[in-house]
C-alpha cells in the first residue's frame, strides 16, 4: 500500500511581511480554563470536535494508535462526513510509528493530513531528530481553542499507569482564539485572510499588556526565522518584573543563563522561587541535566521540588498574583533553540490562583524538596559544563543549515491511496 504525498516548505513563510503578521499582541475578554491531564484536556477538545460545524484545525507532537488515538480518528471521520473542513497537522518523529491504515482511513474520508518532516529509518533507527513540530494546538470552529503540552495518546490518564504523565492545557474561549485561528491556519499552509484592526494591535511595543485586569491572553511562539527567542524572552521579562512569588513546572529544564540568572536574581530580591522538576522522568538525560544545576539554584534560596508520583510533562509557570503561561515550550535546548513551539500568556488572577493551588498541592503532596547546601560542591563546574551544552545546542540550527536536506517539509497525505 502507498499513499501519495507532495512536498511543501513550511519551515519558513513565503516572505517577510508574512512573518512579521503573525506578531500578536495582548487581548483582553478572554475566558481561561485549566485543563489538568487528560482526564479534563480529552473530554473537552472531543465534546468540541463533535459540536464542529465549518471547521477543526490540530496540531501535535504525538498521536498513538491506542485508545485515546482511536477515539480521536473517529471523531474527526465523522466530522469530515458531514461536511466539517479538518485539517490534522502531525510531527513526523513524534507520529512515526502511526500505520498507513490509520492514516488512510483519515485521509479516505476527507481529512487533511499533514505530516512534518516525515523520515523513513535508517537501520531501524529515526534520523529526523530536530526541529520537531512540538505544539499543541486544537481550534474549532474560530470559536474555541485549546493549546498546552497534553498529546493525544492515552499515558495521559491517570489508568495508563505509573507512566502516565502530569500535564496542562487550557481551553480559550475569546478574542484570541481569533489569532490562535489564524496562526493555526498560517502554519498549515492555508490561505488565510487579514482581519480588521490586526494592524492597529501590533503598534504595541511592550511584551506586557497596557491594561491591567483579567481575560488578557497573548499568543507566544517559537520559530527558526524571525521568532527564535520570543518564548524565551517572555520569561525573562516576568521574571525580571516578579516582586512576591515565582512557580515554575517544567519537565526539562535546562535554560540558557540569562534565564537562569533572572531566576537566580529574583530569589536574591526577596521572591519566593519554587521550581518543579521531573524525580521520575521519561528521559534520564533530563533529570541529569537539570540537576547540574541544582547547587547553583539553591544556593541563592530558590526551592527545588522533584514531583515523584509519576512522569511530569507540563510546561506552566506563574509570576505573582496576575501572570501565567501554558503551552508546549519546555525550558531546555530542544524548545528554546530547535523545536517549532507555542504558549499562551496570560494575565488574569483568578486563573493565576487556580494555576497556583494546583501547583502548590502538587509540590506538597507529591514532591520531595531538595535540601540547600551550604557548601555547594562544583557548582561552578557543572554551570560552566551546562553553559556550553546549552549554547552548542542553540546554534546547532545554524550549523545544520550548511547539511544538505536540513529544512523540514509539511507533506499532506491524499485520498484515495491505491495498493500495489
């Protein structure tokens, strides 16, 4: 069996002023919902997906064939016949391992299919390792939207075991799912339409919003053209302006200084630093890598929480009473120099305080906290170690521009596929 593909740029827009469209500013009337593991993330985008009338677009890292990827095949064949535009946008690492079946039947009932950067394996082993696809974005109908860092694979419930990962996203609902439309569209490949007061928007220069109140939310990204580094700076700014308290949850953590030296400086200054880190990861790597830093950390009173019920795959944080993000961008290499990513920023404080008690309960019960040294031991060597791994791996997308064939490629999959 063969399914036919065409090759489509997508790494890079077609030209400049493209680019600089998909800036967005700051929004405010939005309702913000906390969506924590799959238990409230797939009831939600599913309810959503089936109430569709015009149009589903989604984007993932990861689609399993378990049940969770079953459910979600199902829902969008039925949507697509009866007559819902879908269009289903896929990593081809995450996804790699998706059969030609369960693509097929996608396709066959007209859905758009894409796969980013697909690689057949060589020697059994996966090549297309970088500057992978990484968000998570689902937008129905222009009308609601869903972003964070939950896949749609079934180790993000709770009955997957002691696998099953820790996660977040939210449910948007708005003015800027407008914009999250409209992104969502751009990176499709699909033709998407300027909207009226999109210019006067984007006059504001401040990454913060010029209001202060709740409902505000601004659509963040990461790309390797002209948005490399404005997750990155996000965080540095809050954390830069952050006066009483700092929680940030993040599976691999592995920042680059300046954004280590905001988290140091802030806990200098008297805010209470928590961070959250992965006692059980997926990826040992990960864990090895964070706690080269953890003497550094502790040194200048942030306090260090290892979560050790399960995996922790969220990607959240919060800056006093008012500023949160969520979203698919994790605080290592791979996220901050490599990966195609997305968050949200938000601004409103009731959503700021149901982020925190969240939190703050899982830090308590579920947590062990790393004790502070007062003679911290080769700190200085593993910063210095970890400053060159990070920064190698930051400019490793401009190394590779110099390999042949380094540019990933959206390929849809047609209908209809014929056996040979």
């Amino acid at each position: 069996m063969s399914i036919a593909v065409e090759h489509i740029a997508t790494d890079q827009p077609p030209d400049d002023s493209k680019a600089r469209d998909l800036d967005y500013g700051w929004q405010s009337g939005n309702r913000v919902q906390l969506l924590e593991n799959g238990e409230a993330y797939f009831p939600a985008v599913f309810e959503a997906m089936r109430d569709a009338q015009r149009e589903i677009l989604l984007e993932t890292f990861i689609l399993f064939e378990d049940k969770v990827g079953h459910e979600l095949q199902g829902i969008l064949i039925e949507a697509a016949q009866r007559g819902v535009k879908v269009v289903v946008s896929l990593d081809g690492f995450g996804c790699g391992e998706l059969s030609p079946a369960f693509l097929r039947a996608l396709a066959e009932a007209g859905v758009i299919v894409q796969m980013f950067d697909p690689a057949s394996k060589t020697l059994g082993i996966r090549t297309n390792w970088f500057r992978r696809l990484h968000r998570k974005i689902v937008v129905v109908d222009a009308s609601v939207a869903f972003i964070g860092g939950i896949n749609f694979s079934a180790d993000h419930l709770g009955d997957f075991g002691p696998e099953a990962k820790q996660d977040y996203a939210v449910q948007i609902i708005g003015p800027t799912v407008a914009d999250l439309h409209h992104f969502a569209l751009a990176q499709s490949g699909r033709q998407v339409r300027a909207r009226r007061g999109w210019r006067r928007r984007q006059q504001r220069p401040s990454p913060w919003a010029d209001e202060h109140g709740d409902g505000l939310v601004r659509l963040i990204y990461r790309d390797n053209i002209q948005h490399r580094d404005d997750i990155e700076e996000a965080y540095i700014h809050a954390l830069s302006q952050a006066r009483q308290r700092v929680v940030i949850a993040n599976a691999y953590f592995f920042p680059g200084y300046r954004l280590l030296r905001e988290i140091r400086n802030a806990a200098r200054r008297g805010v209470q630093v928590q961070l959250i880190m992965q006692g059980q990861p997926d990826v040992l790597l990960a864990k090895l890598a964070a706690r080269m830093l953890y003497d550094y950390l502790l040194k200048d009173g942030v306090v260090i929480h290892e979560y050790c019920q399960r995996p922790l795959h969220g990607k959240v944080a919060l800056v006093d009473d008012e500023w949160s993000t969520v979203g698919s961008s994790n605080l290592d290499p791979l996220s901050l120099a490599l990966n195609l990513e997305a968050n949200v920023l938000i601004r409103d404080r009731a959503f700021n305080q149901q982020l925190y008690q969240s939190l703050e309960a899982l830090a308590r019960d579920h947590c062990q906290t790393m004790p502070a040294k007062r003679k911290p031991r080769l700190w200085l060597w593993r910063l210095t170690v970890g400053f060159l791994v990070f920064h190698v791996m930051r400019h490793f997308p401009a190394l590779a521009s110099w390999l042949p064939a380094h540019k990933p490629r959206l390929k849809p999959i047609e209908s209809p596929a014929h056996d040979v």
